[in-house]
C-alpha cells in the first residue's frame, strides 16, 4: 500500500513581491520538486497580516510525495 505525506505552504502576496508573481512562483514550486514535491492544489485565501487587523491576499500551496 502507498502511503504519502503532505506539505503545506502559506505565502502572503508580500512575500512573493506584491502582487503575485509567476516567477516567484514558479520558483518555489521547482524547489519543491526538486525535494520530490509533487503539487496537489493551490488554493487563494486571506492570510493574516504581521500587525493588525484583517489579512491580505495569500496561496495555501499542498504538496504531496510518497512515503519511503
């Protein structure tokens, strides 16, 4: 039976330059496949912000791999 695990990345549009960048993106997507990541789903969502209320524009990026 094949067992996987999974991987749950969180970023806010400031991390990836203000609005979202496909090549930021691209890029962590390929430093996790590169760990054998296999993308499973991105997902928008407001993710809170460092201070304050309210939150801005973010990713929940999952990832999965088989389990060794």
């Amino acid at each position: 039976m094949q067992r996987f695990e999974y991987r749950v990345l969180q970023m806010r549009e400031s991390m990836i330059g203000g609005k979202f960048s496909p090549d930021k993106l691209e890029d962590v997507l390929n430093d996790e496949a590169r760990q054998g990541w296999q993308l499973k789903a991105i997902t928008s969502t407001e993710v809170k912000g460092r201070v304050g209320p309210g939150g801005v524009e973010g990713l929940l990026i999952t990832f999965e791999r088989l389990v060794a």
